[in-house]
C-alpha cells in the first residue's frame, strides 16, 4: 500500500514517499502523489518529493505492467501525466535522492527541477531496454532535456545503471551529499529556488520546456499504445 506524506511549513512542501519497498509507482501511489502536489501547489512556494532510506523509486509496477496491456497502458499512461506534471509544475520541485532510482524511478530525476542525490552502493537509471521494454518518446525526450549528450546512448539505449557519482555526471542528479545531509541540502535548495519569482520562474520555465511537454503530450497516447503492443505482440 502506498504511503506518503505532505508537510507544508513556510512556504516549503515536503512529500515523501514509502511503501516499506520500492517505492513503486501503481495507481494508489499515483494517485496519492497527484493529491500531494495538489496540495503543494496552492499552499507552497517550492516543494520537496524525497523517498524512503535507500530508495526513491523503483519504476512502475511490474505486477500491472505484466496483467494485461489494458492495465499496463492505462499505468503508464497516469506515470506519465504525474512526469509532466512534475516537469511543468508551476511550483519548483527538488528531488531528493535517498537511494536507487530506476526506470521511472530516474525518470522523476529528470522532470524535477532540481536533484540531490546520496553517495553509497545505489543505481540510477533506466534500465528499460534490459528488461525487454522500448522507452517510450517522453522518457527519450526527457532524457534528451536533462541528461549530458555524450551520455545519450549508455544511459538511454543501453540501459546502464550508474552510480551516483557517475549518475551526477550523466546530469540524473546535480549535487551529492552524505545519506544524513541530503533533507537539509535538499531544503537549501528547494528554499532557494522558493524565493524566486513566481511570475518570472513560470514564465521562463514554460519558454524553457513548454515545447518538450506539448510535443508529448500531443503524441502521448500512441507512444504508449506502441510501446505496450511492443512488449506483448498479437501472434498471427
């Protein structure tokens, strides 16, 4: 069952996310993140989304994604509108990092505005296409806004998982900090980014990544369809 919580305190929103697991996304975290940002929205002038020790999310749930493609359109389809949201949220949003990032997991990396990760044994990455699942256009083209372009391939094609060292290079995180520092950083940061303009913040991030969303957005539900028809071909 997920479990997250929303505190709001001067203007800060911080949302965690835990299951006791992987932090999967299913539709109950979906869901519970969409009323998070609800919230955050109307009540905070910058938010934090933090995950549990060790982990920030391990993707979507493979238990939907494998009980038919009806189930698995209609999840993808939901993790995608929470991606854009994040990535056009009219609020800035600091990622913080506690662990593991993996395929959409990574993804929330790359929408959020701003990422702090933690140094340890941890993987970062989308590793779609080791497991036998095409990335579909708005994972590529946000991998393509964030990530360095040498590092295109190995972390989109080849589904390298990285260290975080390795993972701040590629542009998956933009700071590192020891495990016990990263909620005060991550607050440093979002209290930073929370004392720009509203107006001006907006305004510029809509110039910044308003074409990459409406270009997704417009192509949203084949690039899904295609990707789930991919993954379970009609034998003839």
């Amino acid at each position: 069952m997920a479990h997250i919580t929303t505190e709001i305190e001067d203007g800060l929103a911080v949302i965690a996310m835990d299951d006791g697991k992987a932090n999967v996304l299913n539709f109950d975290m979906l869901e519970g993140l969409g009323e998070a940002l609800d919230r955050a929205e109307s009540e905070a002038r910058a938010v934090i989304l933090i995950g549990r020790e060790g982990m920030l999310s391990g993707g979507f749930d493979l238990r939907v994604i494998q009980a038919g493609p009806d189930e698995a359109v209609r999840l993808v389809r939901s993790g995608a509108e929470l991606l854009l949201r994040i990535f056009t949220s009219p609020v800035p949003i600091v990622a913080a990092c506690p662990g593991h990032a993996v395929a959409a997991g990574a993804l929330i990396l790359l929408a959020a505005d701003l990422r702090v990760g933690t140094t340890g044994p941890f993987k970062i990455g989308l590793n779609e296409v080791a497991i036998g699942m095409p990335l579909p256009v708005f994972a590529v083209e946000l991998a393509r806004q964030r990530l360095a372009t040498r590092w295109h391939s190995r972390a989109v094609v080849h589904a390298e998982l990285l260290d975080p060292s390795s993972a701040r290079e590629a542009g998956f995180v933009d700071h590192l900090c020891e495990p016990d520092e990263l909620e005060e950083r991550a607050r440093r940061e979002a209290e930073r980014l929370g004392r720009l303009s509203a107006m001006a913040f907006r305004r510029t991030r809509k110039s910044l990544r308003g074409a990459s969303a409406d270009m997704i957005r417009a192509g949203l539900d084949d690039d899904i369809v295609s990707v789930v028809q991919a993954m379970n071909p009609v034998e003839s």
